[in-house]
C-alpha cells in the first residue's frame, strides 16, 4: 500500500514496515488496520514521521509506531523508538512537552446502581476539589522551592510523606511513583516557577477526571486480580507534569538543538533536537525531566487524594468500607532505561514511549508483586462519551515493542471543527441523557472534547489485542465527568 | 509596515501563517497570533511595562524563544502583553538579538482566558524572505 509516496508493506493482519531505505538506521513498523490506514491517513504526515526517527544515531531494531498514531512534534504520537546506550541519543521529541502525562484509575467497593443519584453531586464536589482549567493552581498551598524540590526528587513519595497518599499507592504507580536519577540541579528556575503552585491541578485541554463504571469483563481471570467487577464505580485520572513539564521541555529543545549541531547531527526536524545519552547534555535532558516525571506521578497522587476525600465525605464512609484503591498509574509520555532483548542479548535502552504505554508482561520484575502472575494492567482513555478499557501487558509486547502498546483514541476534528460540529447542539444535554453528568470550566472545553472529535478507541485497543500485544481485560463508561 | 495572521486548521493544535515586511512586523504578527489564540478582543488599556532582551543562534529561534517568553510571562508571572513597543531585531549570522518594551497588565478574574498554550514549538517553523517579505507557520502547543 502507498500512503502519499510512502510504501507499507503488510507484515501481518495490523502490522506494516516500511522498508529502511536512504540514510534510514532501521525500518519502521505500525501496529495499525488497513480500515485505519485508509480512512484516518488522509496524508502522510505522521509515517514520515516514522521514518524520520528511524534515522536517529543508536536507533534499535525498529522506528515503531501504535494504532492511535498520529501526527506530534519530532515523533509521531503513538512513536515508540529505542536507542542504545553506546552511540544512541535522546530527544525531547520522543516524549513530547507533556513529561509523563499519564493515566490512573482507581477502585471502590461501590456499584452505580446504589449510587446513581449521587453522581451529580459527586461532581460538582469534585470539581471544587480539583482545580481545572488554564493555569490551575491552589489544589494544596504553594510549595516553597525547597519543597518543590523534594517533589521533583521523590515523586509521589513526597504524597505519601505528606498525609497525601497510602504506601499502597506508591506500590501501585509504575516505578513506585520516583525515577531515582532526577535532579532538580538541572532544571531551570522558570520551570521551578511554573509549578510552585500547580501540584493537585488537573489543568486543561484533554485533560480529565471522570467516575466511570464497569460495563464489561473481557478477562475474569484478570479482571479479579486487578480487582474490578461488572457495575463497579472507578475513578480514572488522566493529566502529566502541567507547566513544570512544559518548560522543562522547551528548555532542553534549545540545549539540545545546540549540542545536535555540535555532534554533527542533521535532522529533518528541529523538533527531533537530540543529544548522545552519554553526553553531559543528555545527561543533563534525562535527569531533568525525570524530575518533571516525578512532578506529574505526585500530581496525579494528589489529585486522587483529594477525590478519594469526596467520595469519603459524599457517601460518610471510612476508607476501609469505600474501598477506595489505586488500582494502577502509567504514564504515556516518558523515555526510560530499561532492559530489552536485542538480538540474541539482552542489554540496556533508552525506550521514548510518546503517546504509548508501558505494557510489561506477566513475570516482570518491574511491575507490582500482585501482578506478576498476569502482567501490568494498561490504561487507555477513550473520549468523555463512551468508554475507556483497561488492557494487560504480554510477553509478545516485549519481543515486538519493548514492552509498548497504545495511550488513547486520537482526535478525528481539530478543535475548531469540533466548535463548527457543536453549534446549535446542547452537549451537556447529549451527555446527561447517555447517564453522563460534565462540568468544565467553559462550554468551549465541552465541545472541543465532544465524542464527534475524537476516533473510536475500541478500533485502538483492538488492533493491539488481535496483535497479542495488550490483551482486553475489560471495559469502563463514564458517568461522571470534570474537565479543564 | 504591514503584517498578517491567518490560522490554518490543525486536528491537535493551533497553527497559524505568519507573514510582515520587516522581521519586526513578522515577531509582532506572531505575537498578535499568540494573543489573539488565549484572550478575546482585549477591552483595557496597558498599565505597566517590561523590557525584554532575548539572544538566540537562528532567527527562527529566536522567534520561538520570544513567543514563549509571551507565554511565560502569562501563564507564570500572570501578565499579559499588550502591545510591542521598540521592537528591534539584530540578525547576525552567528547571533540574533531582539530587545523590546512590552506594554502589558497584570491578569485578574476580568480577563478569561481561552486555553493553555503549553509551548510554541519548533516545528516546520522556517522564515522565508521573498523580497522583503517575511513568512512562517508556527505552530503552539495546546
């Protein structure tokens, strides 16, 4: 198949290559439906993107690319590229500017059935809990820099440390919830400053906090190790490290933009600014936005914090009786040393997930002890008007895409589109007669996010599971939803 | 002096062409875009001001450091640029420089703002000089 002068050949069912050709280091691979292709690759925009990564110093096996591709900065979203620790670079590109934007999603011993009429009720306290919306701050008192900087050091550990989360918690967040190499030496006053006042916010754009309920069990086996069951309430959390992050990013664009022409670099994209790993400039990107990661896992502890508060307080339930668990937190947007098979040996990589999700198999010594037997539970929002599902990691995942799979459904219309879709039409109204109560902080959110705009995730998750890369494990509606 | 925005659709983001006869007029057409992008038609008058000096390899990247510096402004000192006054731009080949005043004020509840622009990225930005004819697309982050 041609997409726009790029050849794919089919590998499988859902999975392409394009060959390495020119000044390409590797193929590229997408996980992705010839129904996809043809109706959500309109251009080529994004599988140049592939190919533009597959030319990066220290690249292994393949550029690869997940289902919900689509077109980012330097990578493509749903990129996944690892680069070896010898020769290979780190970009900036390959996490994006949201550092560790990621998803939890949290248990409670409640059914909707006995519950239902409270859901108004729950949000509107959620939402003065949780603040939202451009800028948001104040969720908990502005931290003193020194503070500050034991959040970035320590993560969701700081949470804990401050009455603001559980050990289980931390047991529960991919890697405890602290990368340990994070230092706040490297990051930049500006950064500093951008956060001080934002730990606990929700901020805007796709960013949400929603009750859901599960609405169907793919997998019992694991569904009841991971502790879900059908008519169960949820709480999912989807935000990353807000401005913090953002200028973390924008500033080591610029560091790394230099030291790529130093080391002879040429790219095709400024945004794929890169450095070698081992240089002091790479060093310096790895460790500062491990501590912009470790800002985004405390964010997302404290936000559950505070909605576990509510749904304490609406319901006049100890926590024990609540039941109120993290059941996992993975981020999305993040590069990581890890450990992978190349060839015959296996050795340490620099794994960029941008828009992809760790999906570590059944076994791994890197997930929680409670789900070893199974694998690492995956978390893959939808849109605010169907669903989201709750996939399994696999051992084919390790073979095919360092332990990857996909992060969401993508947007179909642009925001202005989606404002042009919305006109004339009561979306809230919509919402509320699906058993879907929103509030936002403006009606422009709520139609820019409307379900119109975004792709079906169900297509999404369903190429990963016929792949064996992620398996269903099961399915959760929103019933209540806040937005930035 | 003359200098346009036109926005352009983008399925995640903002993305808008830029053009002006001078590189001033193309950073202040950029600045208006940025502006234009967060607040509706801005009704108060500028009440304080801040001096600006900005360095950068490229002109390309020094447009980008400017824009975010805009956005910096806003999202963490909560001020919102105005106007530009004085703006003037050095292109050197190893270094450009940009120093301005900004006209500004101070944000509270009276202004709404539209959305986030995380960052003003980097990508596809490119000034093109077609005979004293400045043009680029800048794409923000939102």
């Amino acid at each position: 198949m041609n997409v726009g002068g790029i050849e794919l050949i089919k590998v499988r069912e859902n999975l392409w290559e394009i060959p390495a050709t020119g000044q390409m280091r590797v193929p590229g691979r997408i996980y992705i439906s010839q129904d996809m292709i043809e109706k959500g690759m309109k251009d080529n925009e994004a599988l140049k993107q592939v190919v533009n990564v597959a030319h990066l110093p220290g690249i292994e096996k393949y550029s690869l690319a997940m289902p919900d591709i689509h077109w980012g900065y330097g990578f493509p979203i749903g990129g996944v590229a690892a680069t070896n620790l010898d020769e290979g670079v780190i970009s900036p590109g390959g996490v994006g500017y949201d550092i560790n934007c990621g998803v939890r999603l949290a248990t409670t011993n409640l059914e909707y059935e006995r519950v239902k009429n409270r859901i108004d009720d729950l949000v509107a306290k959620l939402f003065r809990a949780v603040p939202t919306g451009v800028g948001a701050s104040g969720a908990i008192k502005k931290l003193s820099t020194n503070d500050l900087k034991k959040v970035l050091t320590k993560g969701s550990v700081w949470a804990l440390e401050n009455d603001l989360g559980t050990s289980s918690d931390i047991d529960f967040t991919e890697e405890s919830g602290t990368l340990k190499n994070a230092d706040t030496e490297v990051v930049s006053q500006r950064a500093l400053e951008r956060g001080a006042d934002q730990v606990g916010t929700l901020g805007s754009g796709n960013h949400f906090l929603e009750i859901d309920v599960v609405e169907e069990i793919y997998d019992v086996k694991v569904a009841e190790v991971f502790g879900l069951f059908q008519g169960q309430i949820v709480i999912q959390i989807h935000t990353g490290s807000r401005g913090l992050g953002y200028q973390v990013c924008d500033d080591y664009l610029k560091v790394l933009l230099k030291a790529s022409s130093k080391y002879g670099f040429k790219l095709p994209d400024k945004q794929l600014a890169c450095a070698p790993i081992k240089s002091q400039e790479g060093q310096d990107y790895l460790a500062a936005m491990q501590a912009a990661a470790n800002f985004a896992w405390n964010n997302r502890q404290v936000i559950m914090h505070l909605a576990k508060k509510v749904f304490k307080e609406t319901f006049a339930m100890t926590e024990t009786e609540l039941g109120f668990k993290l059941l996992y937190d993975v981020c999305h947007n993040i590069a990581k040393i890890e450990k992978h098979k190349i060839g015959k040996e296996e050795k340490e990589v620099c794994v960029h997930r941008k828009g992809a999700t760790r999906a570590f198999p059944p076994g791994s010594k890197m997930i929680p002890a409670k789900y070893q037997g199974v694998g690492q539970p995956v978390l893959i929002p939808g849109d605010m008007g169907r669903y989201s599902y709750v996939l399994v990691g696999t051992d084919k995942a390790m073979e095919e895409t360092f332990g990857s799979s996909c992060h969401g459904a993508g947007r179909n219309l642009s925001r202005t589109k989606a404002l042009k879709y919305a006109k004339g039409r009561d979306i809230v109204k919509e919402l509320k007669q699906k058993g879907i109560v929103i509030q936002a902080k403006g009606y422009k959110t709520i139609a820019e996010e409307m379900s119109d705009a975004y792709k079906d995730v169900s297509d999404v998750v369903d190429v990963m599971h016929k792949e064996g890369i992620t398996r269903k494990v099961a399915k959760i509606k929103p019933v209540g939803v806040i937005k930035g | 002096m003359s200098r346009s925005y036109n926005f352009i659709d983008h399925t995640a983001d903002i993305a808008v062409e830029i053009s002006g006869s001078s590189l001033e007029d193309l950073f202040t057409a950029g600045a208006e875009a940025w502006q234009h992008s967060i607040v509706d038609e801005i009704k108060i008058e500028a009440d304080d001001f801040i001096e600006i000096e900005l360095s950068s390899s490229s002109k390309e990247e020094l447009l980008i450091t400017f824009l975010n510096e805009l956005n910096y402004l806003l999202l963490t000192k909560k001020w919102l640029c105005i106007s530009i006054q004085a703006l003037k731009i050095f292109d050197d080949i190893d270094e450009c420089e940009l120093s301005a005043e900004l006209k500004g004020i101070k944000v509270k509840n009276d202004i709404q703002l539209k959305q986030e622009i995380k960052s003003v990225t980097y990508h596809q930005v490119e000034i093109v000089d077609a005979n004293g004819n400045y043009s680029t697309l800048v794409v923000f982050d939102i």
